[in-house]
C-alpha cells in the first residue's frame, strides 16, 4: 500500500517536472526582460516604502517607551 502510494507521487511529480521544463524552453525571451523589469519596478518600490516603515516601527516604539514611562510615576 504505502510503496504504492510513493511510487504514485513520484509519478507525479517526474511529470511535473518535465512539464516545467518544457514549458520553460518554449518561453520567449522577452519573458525574460519583462521579469527584470518588474523585479526593478518590485525593488524601487521597497526603497520608497523602507523609510514609512521604519518611520511607523519607530513611532509604535517610541509609545512604548512612554507608556512604560508613564507607568512608573
């Protein structure tokens, strides 16, 4: 039962694999580009939202501290 059941799933996925494969040699090239492009597009906007995030962190901690603060007195 369970050697039947592994030789099922690797069935499976050796015909997986051969599906991406050959699904991969069949792209064209401005696949390729178009990717790049958007991993650029992706990391341009990390650098715009790195600064609000860390702003927003930094502003949750700096309550903290002031609660923690305040508690104490």
């Amino acid at each position: 039962m369970f050697k039947k059941l592994v030789n099922s799933v690797l069935a499976v996925l050796g015909l997986a694999v051969f599906g991406v494969t050959s699904a991969y040699a069949a792209l064209p090239a401005i696949v390729g580009t178009t990717l790049t492009t958007v991993q650029a597009d992706g990391l341009s906007m990390i650098d715009l939202v790195w600064p609000v995030v860390v702003t927003i962190f930094g502003g949750f901690l700096l309550i903290k501290i002031f609660k923690r603060a305040a508690s104490n007195i």
